[in-house]
C-alpha cells in the first residue's frame, strides 16, 4: 500500500472508530432510522393501496423507499458537522499543520464516518425485508448497476457536504447552511416525494443538481425504469459531478484559505 | 545558514467596523464598514538550525499570528518566509514534514479516543517506521510519563497530561524545527519543570526551537535567544544575556532598620542611591547602579553607618525588563 492510501486507510478506520466511541447514541440512530423508513412505508401502502401514482405501485413504492432510506442514512448520519467545528473554532489550525492535502483528508474522515452508518442501513433494509417484502432488481445487471451507483455516492455526498462547510469560512455558522443543505437534497433528490409526482419543469431543475442520484438514480436502476444504457448514462453522469465536485471543493478551498484566521493562541 | 528566515512579514486582517447594540447592529447590516487591523507589522526574523528562541510580546502583540504565518497556516499580506528553503504556504506539505507544531490552547488529540490512536495515526501521517516509533515513544515516555495515560481518552486527561501528550504529538516525527506556542500555559509547577526539562534536552539534541510563552521562566531555562515583539513589530532581538546586561543597570538591597526608617533623611545622607520605603515602617530599599559601585561597596557603607537589622539583596529579574519593554521604556 502506497503512503498515501495507509493515511487514507488510517483516516477512514479513525473516523469510524470515532463515531462509534459514542455508543448509546449511535444504537439510539439505529433504532431510529429504521423507525421512520417503517411509517414511511405504512404511508405508502394506505396511499397507493392496489393502485398505483405517476408509475409507482405498491411493490416497486417499497423498493423505491428501502433505497431512499439507504441513501439518507448514509448521507445525514456522516459527521459533516466535525468538519464544519474545526474550521469554526479554529482548529483547522492544527490541521493545517500536518503533511496531507487537507480535502483528500476530510475525505477520508467523512467515507469513514459513512461507513458507520452501514449496521443502520442494514437493519432498517432487514427489518423492511421481513415486514414488507419488496421486489428484487429487475435483473442481476440492474443489481450490480445499483450498487455501483450506491457506491458512487460515498464521494458524491462529500462532494456537495465538502463545499457546503466551506462555506462556513465566509458565514462563520454553519446551522443554517447545513438545514439549506439537507433540504433541497431531501427534495431534489425524490427522498420526500419521488420526481415523478413533481412538474416537468422541476423535474428538469433537480436533473440540473447532483441530488436525484442520491435516490432517483439507484431506485431507477434497480426498478428497471430506465434500460441498460440508460442506467450507464446515469451513472456516468453521476460520476462527473463525483469529479466535478471534487475540483469544485479544491478551487473553493484555495480561496477559503486565505480567509483563515485564528484570532488568539 | 538561517533554518527560517522571514522579510518584512505583514499580516493585515480586517475586521468589522460596527457599533454595539441593536442599532449597531442594523445599521452594520445596512452599511457594512470594516477596518485593517495590522497584527505583523513588517517583521524581520533570521533563526539559524540548533538555536532555540524565545518569542515573547504582550497579549495582542502578534505571537501566535506570526507562528501561524511561520508555519504556513496563514498566507502573509505582505513578506516572505522561507522555512528550509521553502514557503511554508505553497508549499505546506512539504514543510509540514519537517515541523513540528504545538499550539497549548488547541490539542492535536482526537478528543473521542484514546492517545494512542491518535499517535498512531500521526505515524501514519510522517510516514515514521515501526522501529522509530517504539523508540520516540520509549523516549516520551522516559521524560514525560507517556504510557501511564496512552490508553486514555483524550477528553479524560488532565491538562498537564494533555499537554505531555500533545508534545508528543509534534515530536513523532522528530521534526528539525519545533514551534510552540504557550506550551505551558495553564499547568502547575511540576509539570511545567518536566517540560522544560524535555525542551532542554530537545535543543541539547540539536533541534531548532522558537517557543512563544508568557511564563519568562520557560524562555530563561531553555531559550539563549529571546525576540520581543511588541504591536505587531520587533522591540528587542538579541541573546537573553545580553538583554540582562544591556537593561539591568541597577541592584537594589532591602534594609530592615531597628526604628522607623526616615526615607528622606537617608536620601539625603546617601544621595548617590535612590531609596524607596518598604512594605513595614522599619523597612526600605536602595537602589545603585550596578555599573558605578560594586555590592561590597554599598553594603560596606550602608552596614557601617546604619547597623540594620537585617538586609537582603535582590536583582532586578528578566521580567522586570520585559515588563518595561512592553510598557515602552526601554528602546532597542
């Protein structure tokens, strides 16, 4: 292994260990992430009943659901808020400091502290497993195209959570930022209502953000909404906002640097 | 060959210009106005490989803005920096390598876990090989009792311990140039004497020092050199030896009298010594230049003519001569 992967491997393994040194809270997010996926589902059986809206019925609505539960797990269990404190109360200092490119560190910490969140995901799918039922992939290709897309997200969700917290260099808070966040990717992303149920014109506003591969893209994959080709054109799409965002987040940064300054000891 | 070297280092923030209250408030969100607040004025500092300095200044003298402009946290507005022959800030990994940095009011420990973890991360980070390690943690804990808090979590320890382990932190690496900032700040008298004891043998080994502290008794037992620096600029730069002899002029002798000590008839009496009352009515000081009379002079006289008590000889401290170059009564 190079050194810098052992320091990347050192900074995910560290980050995971971190979230899970507070243990009571983190079986507290297991119970609870679970718990909302479950009344989620209960919603949409009463709603959609044997019928079905904007191409969605029961069965592929159960799906859908289990991969926007995965993918918010994910997303809002990672610890962006460390980020934010330490360029807040000036510890960014300290990081600075050190021989490692700053993002590909942070990186590393958010991957890991993602990963944390895994034993949630986990139980929350095997729990809707067993109460709900839900279909397969359409086909095992459309699995493992699934997954891919799953997997894409890891730096994605660091892409758009790193350029939000620098931000935090001009606002000096970070609440605000991180709610403005968390909203229009709950909305753009088809996590609170699929994208089929909104108006073309903003379906076509939210195919212009990174968001809906956090949610519509995978269950696109998997529910056979889209072909083969298809589900490769949204995964490379996916994967330009993965590079995109990752140079994005270095040119804010050379920026934000210059703004760093650490009144105070 | 100077291990660091910095030109005309500026650094110029610039900070709100609003008045208190709401009104101030409103007013701020409706016409913003900031000003430049200068915290490095145009600093000149030449340090060469082995020396250990010591750089001291007033609360808000610019000690920390110019450690972290030094080490390449912060992008100087005007100057330059040369660390090893590089810029600590474009070129920040690289320089990162051979520094190692300790700030006491912010720990490089991962708070959550224990100290270990985060020492073992560090190795990952300087690349340090396993034998290296084990042997700079030997090192440690030989001088500051490591293993008895290495699986402690970091939020647990005391602040001494903490201290201990942060040092640790910056030295994993052996870096060939060490800042520290106030690295004893907060910690009682038996600790703070271990550190120094650490700091000295870690120059007597050869490792550029530059420590800023607001404890004079941290730069007199491990610094030769000390930088004053006072509103952003440089007031004195020179050997701590040569500031005592260059500003300690006067002695002075404590005389506990056997009556009430009448303080204008023995300045009058002895007029080349100036003399000041004591705390108690029988006690008073006389101060004399050290340059024009020798302690056996003044004592010879004082005892022959005045049969005190008791009498005490005190020498003006290096704090004394800080405390007046930050108050402006000393020049360079």
């Amino acid at each position: 292994m190079t050194h810098a992967l052992a320091v990347d491997r050192a900074l995910v393994v560290i980050a995971f260990k971190r979230r899970l040194a507070y243990k009571s809270g983190w079986i507290f997010g297991l119970a609870l992430g679970g718990g909302s996926m479950l009344i989620s589902l209960t919603m949409w059986q009463n709603l959609l009943g044997d019928g079905s809206l904007n191409g969605y019925d029961w069965a592929s609505m159960r799906a859908y659901t289990i991969i926007g539960f995965i993918a918010a797990t994910m997303v809002f269990g990672a610890a962006d808020y460390q980020i934010a404190d330490r360029i807040l109360d000036g510890h960014i200092a300290v990081d600075m400091t050190k021989p490692v490119d700053f993002q590909r560190a942070r990186a590393a910490e958010y991957i890991g502290s993602m990963i944390s969140t895994a034993p949630t995901a986990a139980l929350g799918v095997l729990g809707a497993w067993l109460l709900f039922d839900p279909p397969g992939p359409v086909t095992p290709t459309a699995g493992l195209l699934t997954a891919l897309s799953f997997v894409l997200l890891f730096p994605l969700a660091f892409g758009i959570t790193y350029l939000s917290v620098l931000v935090c260099f001009w606002t000096k808070r970070y609440l605000g930022i991180m709610w403005l966040r968390e909203a229009l990717l709950s909305f753009f992303s088809g996590l609170m209502i699929p994208l089929a149920f909104m108006p073309g014109w903003l379906q076509a506003a939210a195919w212009a953000l990174p968001f809906p591969h956090f949610t519509t893209t995978p269950s696109a994959i998997y529910l056979g909404r889209v072909d083969t080709a298809g589900a490769l054109g949204l995964i490379a799409a996916e994967a330009a906002w993965v590079v995109g965002l990752w140079y994005a987040g270095r040119l804010v940064f050379r920026f934000a640097v210059r703004k760093v300054t650490v009144h105070g000891g | 060959m100077p291990i660091l070297e910095a030109r005309s280092l500026t650094k110029t923030f610039r900070r709100p210009d609003k008045a208190s209250g709401f009104k101030g408030a409103v007013k701020h969100l409706m016409q913003r106005k900031f000003k430049n607040y200068t915290a490095v004025d145009g600093i000149d500092l030449s340090i060469d490989a082995g020396e250990s300095v010591a750089y001291v200044g007033p609360n808000g003298a610019g000690k920390s803005t110019t450690v972290k402009l030094l080490t390449g946290i912060l992008r100087p507005s005007e100057g330059t920096v040369r660390v090893m022959g590089r810029d600590p800030h474009t070129e920040r990994i690289a320089n990162a390598h051979d520094i190692g940095v300790l700030f006491g009011q912010r720990t490089q420990l991962w708070w959550d876990l224990p100290v270990e973890e985060s020492l073992k991360l560090l190795k990952h980070m300087y690349g340090v090989s396993d034998a290296d390690y084990q042997r700079r943690i030997a090192k440690f804990d030989e001088l500051l009792d490591l293993n008895e808090f290495m699986p402690a979590l970091a939020r647990t320890l005391s602040l001494g311990q903490r201290m201990r382990a942060d040092l640790a932190c910056a030295l994993i690496h052996d870096p060939k140039m060490v800042y520290l900032d106030e690295p004893t700040i907060g910690l009682d008298i038996s600790v703070k004497d271990r550190l120094r004891a650490f700091l000295r043998e870690l120059v007597n080994d050869g490792t550029t020092l530059l420590l800023t502290s607001h404890d004079l008794a941290d730069i007199e037992e491990v610094c030769e050199r000390i930088v004053v620096i006072d509103k952003g600029a440089i007031a004195y730069d020179g050997s701590i030896e040569r500031l005592k002899a260059h500003y300690i002029t006067t002695k002075a002798v404590n005389l506990y009298l056997e009556g009430t000590a009448d303080v204008p008839a023995l300045a009058e009496k002895f007029p080349d010594y100036e003399w000041t009352a004591g705390e108690a009515p029988s006690e008073v000081t006389v101060t004399y230049e050290s340059g024009r009379f020798t302690t056996a002079e003044v004592l010879g006289s004082l005892t022959a003519q005045l049969s005190p008590r008791d009498l005490s000889l005190s020498e003006p401290s290096i704090e004394d001569v800080i405390r007046r170059l930050y108050a402006g009564e000393l020049t360079k």
